[in-house]
C-alpha cells in the first residue's frame, strides 16, 4: 500500500478552501469529487458540480444504494495539479471516501489518479481526455472520450461526412489540445483530408492576429481547431471578424452556453464533436436536460452530462456489492453496463467507455443535433 509523504498529509490536510457535503448524514457513502470551482475553468467546474449533484439528489430520491444515501464531498481543485493530489489524498485518508470522481481537467486528473490507483480506491474521470489517465491503473475509469479516439471522430466528420479535403488545424498546446491533434492527424490521410497549416498556441491566448491571417491566406475548406470555450470563442470570432467563412470544426471544449456568449454571431453554424445531444428523444437524455436547466437556470453542457453519467455508474456499482470492499467496487465498475444522458456506457479492460460521439452544431444561438458517429473499429479506444 502507498504510504502518504509527511508533506502529501499536511498540505492534504491544509490545502482544500472549500469542501461540500451533501447530506451530512452519518449513515452514508462517501463520495470525493474535485473540480475546478475558482480559476480559469470555474465555469466548467460549476457545471460539472451542479451535474454530479443532480445526479446524486436523483440516485438518493429513488431509494440511494440499497437503503443509504450517497454523500458528495466536494473539494474546489483550480483544474491544478499541485491542488488535485493532495485533495485526493485527505479524500482517501480523512474523509474515507469509497471512490473519487474528477469533474476537472486533464492536469489535475492524472495527478489524482495517481493517487486514488496506489491506494486502491476506484476512481472515474468524467470527462478529462489524456490517455495516461486510464493507464494509471486498473482502478481508474473514464466515462467520456480519450483525445485521440474524439479526434479521430472528427477526421471522419471532416474528410466523409462534410467532404471537406484542404483542412487548416489549429491546436491549443496542453493535453487536452495534443491529443485531439493526434487523433486528427492519424485518421486524416485515411478521409482523404490534406492538411495545409498547422498552428498551436497557449492556453492564455485571446489574440490570434497572426494565426487569422495566415489561415485566412490558406483559403481553407475546413478548420479543425482544439481549445476550451475561453480561448475558441475569441478565435472563431477573430476568424469571422476577418472574412473566413470555411466551417470550424470544433470539440467538447466548446460544448456550453459560454462558448456561444463569447463568440456571439460568429458562434453560428460552428459544429463539434461531444457526448451530448440536446436534441434527443432518449426519455433519460431529455430528463437530464430538463432536470439540469431547473437546477441551474442554464442549459445542460458536456460537462455536467459527463459528471451527471459518471455518477450514474458508480452508483450502480455501488448496488451490487459491500461499498467498503474497494476491489470488488472496482470490478464492478468494469463490469457496469447503464443507459445514460450521454449514451450507451460500457468499460474495455483499460477502463475507457465505449460509445457513440454525437455531433452538435450551434443553430439559432443553441446546441443541436447535426450527425452521430457510431463506427464501433474507428472509435474503439486502446485496451492496454
């Protein structure tokens, strides 16, 4: 068993600003949860939390797990590694969780998983895309689309579904950004996509003056751009400021109403590839919207249907076995089969779902359906 630095204890003991339970109860099982709730992503986090809690108010509504409630404990992680692995460890040690779920970035999300995989204790990511994430171990699962399995999903939709070749690809230099890059570029050549400009830039960036330009200069028929909601919506309005009108082909980190807030106008007719369909007639997909938009007075986004589905599985996990028996949990969450808001969800030996991607596009200054790509070969994630 991992043993906990001196130092990991006291800054895990000292570290959390801010922590939320839902119940209180005695009688209840643990739950941690980190996400980001101030910082850069906040917004996400926010959506994320109100997810997971909506998830968990339903799951104890209809009888919790076999008579006890689930009990949510929060912890606010800036989407920081340097905040996430000591936060997993008082989850762990202090508050006793049964299992973790992150509601965080990519970042923050490896360093827990570290921690949560030497001690035992099943952890779920819920919407974090590295592929290290699930190589931590065989406690850690994640309930959305690794980088390079969702971008492969958009070479396809790029080069078949929408039958555009010349493709400039513009990529936000994280993790988050170069796994969706490389996902891109490995299924390009195979849609028959040319790729004639590559750009990266940072994650502080709100100017993009010289990358428009030379984009602009390309005259493509398609972008393929990475980035959250934060840094896409000054770039695609810079683009449509500028006079490029070729489509943006956009990912999960555009997916929300912020996204559409910044770029305003230029968020038109933008389309990328998530794990929420707003348009469903799926009774649990409209259920969740409905239930989200109630909650938090906005609509549903890919975060909070990622957190809203991660807790979802951990609870039906949970039903089937001692929830103090962390090996048995954890196989139980390989074995877990549930339909949920974002689809069909089921585990491979390395612990990464298995599902459709859908794909949006902003109509009428709102989410909506545009296709779904369901290729089982194309989108199979890695088994080891």
């Amino acid at each position: 068993m991992y043993k906990f630095s001196k130092y990991l204890i006291a800054t895990a003991l000292g570290a959390a600003a801010f922590a939320v339970s839902l119940s209180g109860q005695a009688d209840t099982i643990k739950v941690g949860f980190n996400v980001p709730l101030t910082g850069f992503a906040a917004a996400d986090g926010k959506s994320a939390r109100i997810g997971a809690e909506l998830a968990v108010e339903q799951v104890n509504a209809a009888g919790g797990i076999n008579g006890k409630n689930i009990e949510l404990v929060i912890y606010d992680d800036q989407a920081s590694p340097k905040e996430s692995a000591p936060l997993a460890a008082k989850l762990i040690t202090q508050d006793e969780v049964v299992a973790g779920i992150s509601g965080s970035y990519s970042g923050a999300t490896r360093a827990a998983a570290t921690i949560y995989q030497e001690n035992g204790t099943p952890y779920i990511s819920a919407y974090a895309v590295h592929p290290d994430i699930t190589r931590s171990g065989d406690y850690v699962f994640r309930t959305s689309f690794m980088g390079e399995v969702q971008g492969r999903a958009g070479a396809k939709l790029v080069g078949e579904m929408m039958g555009k070749k010349r493709v400039s690809v513009i990529t936000l230099a994280n993790d988050f950004g170069k796994s969706l890059e490389a996902g891109f570029k490995e299924k390009a050549g195979e849609y028959g996509i040319e790729i004639i400009g590559e750009y990266d830039y940072s994650i502080k960036d709100r100017e993009f003056g010289p990358i428009v330009s030379k984009v602009k200069a390309e005259s493509p028929d398609a972008i393929y751009a990475s980035g959250y909601f934060f840094t896409a919506g000054p770039l695609v309005t810079q683009l449509r400021e500028a006079g490029v009108t070729a489509p943006v082909i956009g990912q999960e980190g555009y997916d929300g109403e912020m996204f559409i807030k910044i770029a305003g106008d230029a968020a038109e007719g933008v389309i990328i590839t998530t794990s929420l369909d707003r348009d469903s007639n799926d009774p649990l997909a409209q259920a969740f919207i409905t239930g989200f938009q109630a909650k938090s007075g906005y609509p549903a986004d890919m975060v909070s249907a990622s957190t809203h589905t991660a807790v979802l599985v951990l609870a039906e996990a949970l039903k089937q076995v001692d929830p103090s028996d962390k090996a048995a949990l954890r196989q139980a969450i390989a074995s877990t089969s549930i339909n949920a808001a974002t689809g069909n969800i089921s585990f491979n030996k390395l612990g990464e779902v298995k599902k459709s991607v859908q794909v949006q596009v902003v109509r009428d200054g709102g989410w909506h359906h545009f296709a779904v790509i369901s290729d089982p070969v194309l989108l199979a994630p890695p088994e080891e």
